[in-house]
C-alpha cells in the first residue's frame, strides 16, 4: 500500500488489529449506490470477486515513537482522516517534550 500511495517513509500495519480500530457499520460500507453499482458491472459481464480484507474496517492513523504508540487518531467516518500536517504538529511536539 505505501509503495503504491508512493510514501517513501516507515509505514506500519496492524494486521492483527491490536490498535482496535472502528468497523464500519454494513449500510455504509454497501449503500444502495454500491449494490447498484456492482449490479450494473455484473449485468455488464464483470466477474465479481469476494473481498480478500475486511471491507469494514475503518483506517487510522499512530504517531509512534521508540516503537510504543503515543497518539492514535481513530476515525468516525472514512472521511474524517487526521491531517498531514496534524500529524506532523503532533510528532514535533512530542519531539520538544522529549528533550
């Protein structure tokens, strides 16, 4: 995945979902556009195939520092990702602190 965002920093995954990050609830992840929209790939002759992740889990975002998490950003809604630059101010405040 950071290959392919072309992120050129450490990136780390939870794939035993140890931060517990939130699942989304079934109806936003398949709302009516989505079911009609693989219903029209499908009546096009599109093979639909099965997930090979959960589909419902929501991502985050960690600041971690000598490896222990010290700042977790859960989102509500895909949308409400915290900032770059949220990040950033986060990390260099932790690197006053730190001093």
């Amino acid at each position: 995945m950071a290959r392919y965002l072309g992120l050129t920093g450490l990136v780390l995954s939870d794939p035993d979902h140890r931060l517990r990050l939130r699942r989304a609830p079934i109806r936003r992840v398949y709302s009516p556009g989505t079911i009609a929209r693989y219903a029209m790939l499908r009546a096009g002759g599109a093979t639909l195939h099965k997930p090979v992740e959960d589909t419902r889990q929501m991502g985050g975002d960690a600041l971690v520092v000598e490896g222990r998490v010290v700042r977790l950003w859960r989102p509500a809604t895909p949308d409400d990702r915290a900032s770059p630059s949220r990040i950033a101010a986060v990390a260099g405040e932790q690197g006053r602190a730190g001093r």
